[in-house]
C-alpha cells in the first residue's frame, strides 16, 4: 500500500494527471471491438482504452471460449506426475496424514502463487518476459523460465513417446511383455513373480520390456556409451513432435481445441480403470494401504519436504505457461475463479489418481504373494513396468492396454503442449520479428527440441533422461518462482498488484492474499529452495550411479537458466544512464509509470521513486 500511495503521489507531482477510468465497472471498461477470425475472437483497443496499467495489445488473439482456457489449464497442471509420483507419496509418507502438509502447503503457498501468475500474465497480457514491464531489473526471470521449459520440453517429451511406443506394441494379440521367449530376453528374465525385494523384481518379463525392448539399456554401459538413436523410438518422437507442432503453430486457435480431447480422456480413462480395479482380489487391500494413516510421521522433516516440493511441480507454478495462458484471456475474466477451480480440480485429480494405481498395485502385490511395498515404485517404471504387467494378467487385455497408454498420452500431450506455448509465447511477445513469423518460429522450436531430444532415445537414453530430469527444473524453478514471488510482492507491491487486480475483476484480494503474497509464499520457496540444496543427492538409475563430470554437467544446466537473472539484472543496469541511485530506481520502476514523464522529469522521478521503494 505505502508503494501504492507514493507512486499515485509522485505521478500527480511529476506530471499532469493522467486520465482516469471513470466510474463504470469492469464489465463496461472492458468494452472492446470483437472481430471473429477462424472462430477465436480477436480485440482491439483502438476504440476504448483498457484499464490504467493494462496492456490490450492491438490485434491479439483471445481464447474462442472460456472452457479452452480452462481445459487447457487444467491439462497442463495434470500431467503424468500426478499419476505415477502423488500416489506413491501418499502410500510412502503415511497414507492419508500426508494429505495433512499437502493441503497446508497448497492453501498458503499453492494456490496464491498460482492466482498471481494467472493474474500478472492476464492483465499486462504477454509472456513471462514481458510481463516483467513491471520491474524491468528482473525480466531475466522471464527468460529463465523460458529456458527452462525448452530445457523440460527435451526430456518430458520421450516419455510420450514411450507411452505411443506401448500403444502401438498394445495392438497385438498377445501384448509383448507377458512372457520371457522374446529376443530382447535375458536369461535371468523370469515369467512368475520372483517375489523377492532384493530387487529382483525387475527381472520380469515387463521389466525386460521396458529396459531391454525398448532402452535397449543392455546395450550402453553409462553417459560415456550412448549409442546411435533407436529407430522405433526416433519414430515415436517425430510422430509426437510432429502433432505438437500442428496442435501449436496458430496459437490457442488450435490448442484450444486440442484440448477438449486431451484434458477430458484421462478422466473417463480414469473413471473406466478403477471400476475395473476394484473389482479386482487384493485391490481393497492396495486402497487401504494408500489411505491407512500414521499421523507419527508427521514428526519427520522428509514428509513435510515431499509435501512442499510436491505442491511447487504438481501445479506447474514458475513454467511461465499459467501467464501465456492466461496472457489471451480478456482483461475482466475472473481469474481469483479460476485459479481456486483449476488448482482444486489439480489436487483432486492427484488423489483420486491414487484410488486407480493402489487397486491395481493391490492386486498384483496378492498375485504374487509380496508386501505392496515391492510393487509401489515411484517414476516411470510405476507406469511403464508395473501397471502394464497387471494389465496384462486381465481378460482383454490388450484393450485395457491401449486404453491405458491412450491415457498417458492424452496426460503427455497437452502438458507438453503448455511447456512449448511458454518458449513460444514469451519470445514471440518480446520479439517482433519472432511475432510475425510464428508459424516457422514454432517449427524451428518443435524441431530443435526433437533434434537435442534424440539424446535420450539412445540405448542410453535414459541415463540422460535421468540426469535432465534431475537438474532442469528443480532447484532452477523453484529459485526462479522465488525470484518472481520478490518481484511481484516487495519490487511492484502488493498494493499495486491488488489495484490491477480490483481493475480486471472489480475488488481487490483479501488480507489473507495479500499476506501470502507479501510473507508467506516467499519463505516457503526460500525453504523449499534451500532444503532441495541441502538433502541434494547425485543423481543414479538402478544400479548405476552418474560419474562426478555428470553431476558438474547437471548443475551447470541447472545454473545456465538460473543464471539469466543477474545476467539480466547486470545488462539492464549498465544501459542506463545516470548515478548509482538514479539506475536502480530507474530499474525497478514499472513502465507504465515512466511513461508518465518526460525526459526531462525522468531524473526528479526516479530519485523519488526510490526514496519511495526504501
């Protein structure tokens, strides 16, 4: 608020007051001129101008419907973590107490810091680059997320093509990891259940499927022994590449309706799965074993660690795709609405996913006479080993596999889909050149995300895959999120924040937003970032552990993304001229409040300007 007065104080000293909106609402300031083009609506300004502060940038196109937005969110946030990694930190963390933390973490941190991207990206309606008008210091953390999302993109997108890789496979009479006859076979491969938890487990025919069939990870001895591309796999992630890019190259006028397929299928797969779990001996017994409660694990820090990264990945928070998204819908949606409906139907999701995978981990743990702890693995193998062998041991069971990977795709697809609007969205914003040739800058990504994919559908494609998936975005997002909670709360202000806010859907947030954006939110990702450097642990897959030069490679990805802020910070305030004192006020002032003034008053401005930031 005190940032909020000083800036209103300074523009009336500085300059001649600006025109301000006049009494109407939202509804009525939003008035704009509506074009349909291929049936997305499209606004333009010229006619009124939009609320103080908020940029309606000529021409840009907005969602066809509200549920395109919604679906699209939706789809993004679920992906296959909440399907494979929620579950199984519910079974490992106390069952049902670990919904204790969970809950906490997702109502003082989750939600908030998703309401705000959602509103900083609608009401100054670009990317997460140029979002960062309202500090221009800190726009390499719009770039930072950027990078991060390609970076993602290279890794999250092979495991769609695993998952179309078992689709295909699916279409057979008799699905190809049942039994050990096959070529790719070891001799230590194993048709019944070893039921040993000495890891042995690993040596069943699924088990052999995945790694050997598929990896070919027989065929690699680490990181210094990739091996060429394999052909199947190759083909797998042209197709998904491929269907990415005509799902993405006009914008939201085609993944707005993508979406309507992606974001709903898993729902009813889903729904159809655990109707047939539960029906299956031993599934009660995997349902009680995610839901039994020991609240005396509360008591261990790890539960309370799991919990909070859970809440940071799980909603997607930091990718810079909740602020494209929300960049194309109109100035007064009610994002405060979306934001509570979108991260509920998230967490929801999470736990009913959890109801799916303990019937079916259930009924294989009394299939073969082992605890359920064998069997409850987290990662890709969850998906890829365990839940395709229980497949496999039903009537039908080829159609159950093909509706299952059908799942995985559709959870794949459109998540996969949000990392590359993010890349797209916030160059082409910054970027005009890049803005007027969307379509072949699109192309030109899909394909540089393909060709550096093509590392991780070697035979030992999954050491890099592993060693992505470690570093890429952990601690880089979770510091980028920190970052871009400094920046919105004590840089912009919370009271100026509240004020866009009352703007686009006519009243401000509560204290209790309020308080979590300004405190809250902050520390929790200042503990998270400092707890996943503390309990940091070097990456491994199996029985192979990643040589030291791999974990330097990880963290020097890791710091290549985190690195564009103070790059960034340091470019920023060597271009400008003045004093010390004059720089930094002039770093940190909002655009629209330098637009204000003219030259001539910049220096009287900004000296003010930080008088009133400190």
């Amino acid at each position: 608020m005190r940032k909020s007065r000083c800036s209103a104080a300074l523009t009336s000293s500085a300059v001649a007051p600006a025109t301000e909106p006049n009494a109407m609402g939202p509804k009525e300031v939003e008035l704009t001129l509506l074009k349909e083009q291929n049936g997305v609506q499209l606004t333009s300004s010229a006619l009124i101008p939009p609320p103080h502060g908020a940029v309606e940038t000529q021409e840009r196109e907005t969602w066809g419907k509200k549920v395109d937005f919604l679906l699209s969110v939706i789809g993004f946030a679920v992906d296959l973590a909440n399907v494979w990694r929620f579950p199984y930190l519910c079974y490992k963390n106390g069952g049902g107490a670990f919904l204790v933390p969970y809950l906490l973490f997702m109502v003082i941190a989750g939600m908030p810091l998703f309401y705000m991207e959602l509103a900083l990206g609608q009401f100054n309606r670009e990317g997460a680059a140029g979002v960062w008008k309202i500090c221009p210091i800190l726009k390499g953390v719009g770039f930072a997320v950027i990078l991060i999302s390609l970076y993602v993109g290279f890794f999250y997108n092979v495991i769609i093509a695993w998952a179309l890789h078992y689709l295909v496979s699916s279409f057979a009479l008799e699905l190809p990891w049942v039994h050990c006859n096959n070529s790719w076979n070891s001799p230590h491969c194993a048709d019944a259940h070893p039921g040993s938890a000495n890891g042995s487990f690993r040596a069943t025919p699924a088990a052999e499927y995945f790694e050997r069939g598929v990896l070919h990870l027989h065929e690699s001895h680490g990181l210094g022994d990739l091996g060429p591309p394999r052909w199947q796999l190759t083909s797998c992630l042209a197709l998904v590449i491929v269907l990415l890019y005509f799902s993405l190259w006009k914008g939201v006028k085609t993944s707005g309706k993508v979406v309507w397929v992606t974001a709903t299928m898993p729902y009813a797969v889903l729904t159809a799965l655990l109707l047939r779990g539960i029906t299956l001996p031993g599934a009660i017994d995997g349902i009680r074993a995610y839901l039994s409660v020991d609240f005396y694990r509360l008591c261990e820090a790890s539960v309370w660690i799991d919990a909070a990264t859970q809440i940071c990945f799980s909603l997607g928070v930091g990718f810079g795709v909740l602020i494209a998204f929300s960049s194309y819908n109109k100035v007064t949606n009610n994002c405060y609405r979306d934001a509570v409906i979108t991260t509920s139907v998230n967490s929801l999701t999470s736990f009913f996913s959890g109801f799916v995978i303990f019937s079916f981990l259930g009924y294989m743990a009394q299939k073969h006479s082992v605890p359920i702890g064998d069997v409850a693995k987290d990662g890709p193998g969850l998906i890829f080993i365990i839940y395709p062998e229980a497949l496999a041991t039903l009537p039908l069971s080829s159609a159950w596999a093909v509706v299952f990977f059908v799942m995985l795709l559709t959870l794949g697809i459109d998540s996969a889909m949000g990392g590359m609007e993010s890349v797209i969205t916030g160059l082409t914003d910054e970027f005009q050149l890049l803005h007027r040739h969307r379509e072949l800058f699109t192309l030109l990504i899909v394909l540089a995300t393909f060709l550096l994919s093509l590392l991780c559908v070697t035979s030992g494609g999954i050491y890099v895959f592993t060693l992505l998936d470690h570093f890429a975005a952990g601690t880089s997002i979770l510091f980028g999120v920190l970052i871009e909670a400094i920046g919105v709360a004590w840089f912009y202000g919370v009271g100026q924040f509240s004020d866009d806010i009352k703007q686009m859907i006519g009243q401000r947030p509560g204290l209790y937003w309020r308080l979590c954006w300004k405190f809250v939110s902050p520390c929790f990702l200042l503990f998270v970032v400092v707890v996943s450097i503390v309990t940091f642990r070097p990456p491994h897959y199996g029985t192979y552990v990643f040589p030291d030069w791999a974990t330097a490679l990880g963290w020097t990805i890791a710091a290549s993304s985190m690195s564009m802020v103070p790059i960034y910070a340091a470019y920023k305030f060597c271009s400008l001229p003045g004093s010390f004192r004059e720089k930094l006020a002039y770093a940190i002032t909002p655009e629209k409040d330098r637009e204000l003034v003219d030259g001539g008053q910049i220096r009287q401005f900004t000296k003010s300007h930080l008088v009133c930031f400190l």
